[in-house]
C-alpha cells in the first residue's frame, strides 16, 4: 500500500510539473498572438515578469531535483569529450528528426509535424515592431523550453518513478510521456519518441541532465535561428 501511495504521489506531481512545462512553454506564444495591440512598455513588462517568474520556477525546482541525487553526481565537470558526445546525439536526433519527417509523409502525406507547423506560424506572427514578445518566443524555442522540459521529463520523471538498474524502462517511459504534449496525430509518434530516447541516451551516458539539457538546446537552436533571420528580412 506505501509503495502503491508513493506511485500515485509521483504520477500526482508529475502531471503537475509537465502542466506547468506547458505553461512556461506557450505563455511566450499567447503572447506573440494576442499582444499585438500591446503599448511597448506593457510588453517590456510582461517580458520581464515572464523571465523573473521562469528563473524563480526554474531555481526551486533545480534545488528540489538535486536533492534526489547522490553527492557524486551534483558535481560533474563537461571535458571536450562531453561536448563531443554531446554534439554526436545532436546529430543522432537530427538524423531522427529527419527520418521522421519521411515516415509521417509516407503515413500521413504531411511533410511537417504539427509542431513544426505551429512554430513556424508562429514564427511568421513575428515582427520587430513586438521585438521583444518575438525574441522571448525565440529564446524559450531554443534555450528556456529545452531547460525545463529534459529537468521535468528526463530529470524527475526518472528520480519519481525508477531506480539505477532501471534505466530501459526509464527511457521508454520517459520517451513517451515526453511525445505525447509534442504531437496530434499517431504517425507523428516515432519522430519525437525517437528524439526522446536519444535525449535519454545523452542524459543516461553520465546520469547529468545538464549533458540533455545542452543537447536539446543544439536540437532547437537552429529553427530558432531561422525564425529569427526571417523576422528581419
């Protein structure tokens, strides 16, 4: 019964922590659709209070994570050869990412993910006269977003639910969960579970979210690039 409340608890915080990613995530977005009409200092604001409310959020919850880890693991140090293993999952996503984009042509005739889509509608809402609500979306696609989701999707959902010996298990599980906020349609599913095992493979290889974090970060980094270069041609 203790094991069984203790299962509930996590699924119970956990729903609440991925509802919260959420939140930070589109916050940027409502944003850059609904604040066209925005004075700009208004927007200057809102994008102030958005960063102090997300690095408040995000600094207890990186507090609370670390409490789940043993001492060895708080104190991990990124070599070159980190930055290699790191660029090499980048790759193995993009790859991924790739592959995906073919499949769900050949299932589904679209050659985007809704979430490709989105972003870049999104990224076509952009405009230098809302410069600031554009480069908050930019910065969220391409740095906060990646930061919150690998600390609530890979970090507490593997510190909630599983042990050192568990890790395949962990990686499935965690893969799917992650997918699922990132698609609408079925066929949409083996690109983003296919990233979300090579995120898991990245944090896995030390057991250092900051190693998936980074990852994650190259795998937006360059639509966000895109998205800004377009906006100023």
């Amino acid at each position: 019964m203790k094991n069984f409340k203790s299962l509930a608890l996590g699924i119970v915080k956990w729903i609440g922590l991925i509802a919260l990613s959420l939140l930070i995530n589109t916050t940027p977005m409502l944003l850059l659709m609904h604040g066209k009409n925005a004075p700009i200092y208004v927007e200057i604001l809102l994008v102030a209070l958005y960063l102090i409310l997300a690095f408040l959020i995000f600094r207890s919850l990186w507090q609370h994570y670390q409490k789940h880890l043993p001492e060895e693991k708080k104190k991990f140090k990124r070599s070159g050869k980190d930055i290699g293993f790191a660029f090499l999952f980048f790759l193995f996503a993009r790859v991924a990412a790739i592959a995906g984009v073919y499949l769900n042509l050949i299932l589904s005739g679209n050659s985007q993910t809704s979430n490709d889509s989105a972003i870049q509608g999104l990224g076509e809402m952009m405009s230098s006269q809302h410069i600031f609500f554009a480069l908050l979306f930019v910065a969220t696609l391409a740095f906060i977003g990646p930061i919150m989701e690998e600390l609530i999707f890979r970090g507490f959902g593997t510190a909630f639910f599983f042990k050192k010996n568990q890790k395949v298990l962990a990686a499935i599980v965690t893969s799917v969960v992650f997918t699922l906020p990132h698609i609408t349609q079925l066929t949409e599913f083996p690109t983003y579970f296919a990233i979300g095992l090579i995120l898991y493979l990245s944090y896995a290889r030390r057991g250092n979210l900051k190693d998936s974090m980074f990852v994650h970060i190259l795998n937006n980094l360059p639509m966000a690039i895109l998205l800004l270069l377009a906006m100023f041609q």
